[in-house]
C-alpha cells in the first residue's frame, strides 16, 4: 500500500527529506504523497520513514493503493533502477 497524509497535517517539513523514493511533496495547504512513487519505504527501511517522523501523526495507509511487499520492492526497484 501506498500512503496519505490526512488532514491533520501542520506542513511542518518533517517528512519530505527522509523519504526515499522522493514521493512527498508540497501542497496546499498540506503535504501530498505521490502513490505511484511511495513503497512505505520497502527496499530502502525496515519501516516507513515518514511516519516514524510526523509529529501529527498524520500518515496512513492509502485505501485505494493495495500492493504487497513484493510489489512494493518491484516498484522500489523500478524507482531506482
């Protein structure tokens, strides 16, 4: 699954560098998560970097991205290259 900031979040910045797929980026007025970019940190982390960082904790599972951790390796890879 890919992940989505809700609502709650201040814009604080806390989680746009320590993502390694580069996939947050600025809205408006809160921070957006590209889908197709966004593996919750599969092939770089043990654990999605930006939520351990979100101090609104505003970072959820994305409901219309379901993918499996093979998927999200396989996009990771295809990220990277």
């Amino acid at each position: 699954m890919a992940l989505v900031i809700t609502e709650n979040c201040t814009a604080c910045d806390a989680c746009k560098p320590v993502c390694p797929n580069e996939a947050i980026a600025v809205g408006d007025p809160m921070y957006i998560i590209d889908p197709l970019r966004c593996t919750e940190c599969v092939g770089a982390e043990d654990e999605p970097q930006c939520k351990l960082v979100c101090p609104a904790d505003c970072i959820e599972q994305h409901p219309d991205f379901v993918e499996s951790p093979e998927e999200l390796q396989a996009k990771y890879e295809s990220i990277h290259g």
